[in-house]
C-alpha cells in the first residue's frame, strides 16, 4: 500500500486529488492539509510515502514547504501539482527536492501513474514540463550563439543593460547619443528574439553564465 499526503488550499481540489488518489486500490491518503504549516507539523507524524504538494500556498510557498519536508525526512518523496509552468518555479521546486512535477490539469489517470512511477525509482512530470525542463538544457547554447551574433558595439551595450544601466546612462559612458543606444538595442532585441530590457539581460547572463 502506497501511502500518500496532500498538500493544497483549495478544499474542493484537495478533496478531489483525495477522491482520485483513493480511486486506486493500492494507494490510501493517510492527510490532507491546507497550508505549508499544517503539512510540517502532520506529515512528519503520519511519515506517507509520496505527499501531492501545490506550489501557491497562504505564507509559505509550497517550494520552501519541500525543502524543509525533505530535512525531516530524506526519502520523503514530493510531486508538485500545480498550475504554475514557467522554468523558474519548476527548477526551484526540483532544487528543493521534488521528484515530480504534475500540472494541475493533469487526468486522474496521469496522477496515479505519476505516483506509480515515483514508486518505482522515476521522476514523472507532465508533457509540458518535461519539454520546458529539456528546453532549459538547450538554452544556454543557444544564447551564446545569438550573442556571438552581436556587434562589439551590441555587446557593449548589452553587457551595460545587464549590469543595470539605464539607456541615457550607457550614452554617457559610451559617448553615443540616446538615440543612437535605442538603435543599437532594438538591434540586439532582434538578434536575441526578446522583447524587453529584462529578456535581453536573462539571455546575456545565460550565454556567459554570469
């Protein structure tokens, strides 16, 4: 018998990842608890097998939940289930120590197989997730080559933008007119496939690890 926890505010989701999770003959929901403070306090007493975690909890987030959850108990195995798909939280979350990573949209079939698999030594995550995750690995190499596509003129004034410099302050040290650094930047927005100040300076610090 796999033993399961639920970690989600919402009551009617939680009582239906309970009411799913139960549909299967050999698991059994041992608690189910609202907040990441409520899951600190009983998970460690009920020591379940794999807990359900939602990331967007009141307090404290469910990604900080995980990490103190697996300072308890090591072998504690998470599944984040949420609605959150940006490769910021999911690499937060695995960093933290979940093994999984399930979107709230997934099919109560998809949720037992994901809990299944964790069972047996895997790392289930959904579609998307696992396609943003290999995406994640690509990137770097990708962002350096569209770098080394910039001018000298382009890095310069890219490497000022990271940095934190605004436009009439990258003139000043450069001795360009405003103008002329919007010029160059809409340049280099193109060149990278971006379209802001912070897109542009996510990828330049990407590409050099910076």
């Amino acid at each position: 018998m796999t033993t399961v926890a639920i970690v989600e505010d919402n009551r009617i989701i939680r009582e239906s990842l309970a009411e799913f999770v139960e549909a299967d003959p050999e698991c059994r929901v041992v608690c189910a608890c609202a907040t990441a403070e409520e899951a600190l306090r009983t998970i460690p007493r009920h020591r379940p097998d794999i807990v359900l975690m939602d990331i967007q909890l009141p307090n404290q987030s469910g990604i900080e939940c995980t990490a103190q959850l697996k300072q308890l108990l090591p072998d504690l195995q998470i599944i984040m289930v949420t609605v959150y798909e940006d490769t910021d939280r999911i690499f937060k979350a695995l960093r933290a120590g979940a093994c999984g990573y399930l979107l709230k949209r997934c099919t109560p079939e998809e949720l037992r197989a994901a809990i299944h698999e964790v069972r047996q030594g895997g790392a289930p995550m959904s579609r998307e997730i696992a396609r943003k995750v290999i995406a994640s690995f690509r990137e770097p190499v990708t962002a350096a080559a569209q770098v080394e596509e910039l001018s000298p003129r382009e890095r310069e004034i890219l490497e000022l933008l990271a940095a934190g410099h605004s436009n009439k302050e990258i003139a000043q040290r450069l001795g360009l007119t405003d103008g002329t650094v919007r010029w160059h930047l809409r340049h280099v927005y193109h060149k990278l496939h971006v379209r802001s100040r912070i897109e542009a300076a996510l990828k330049f610090r990407s590409a050099t690890g910076t």
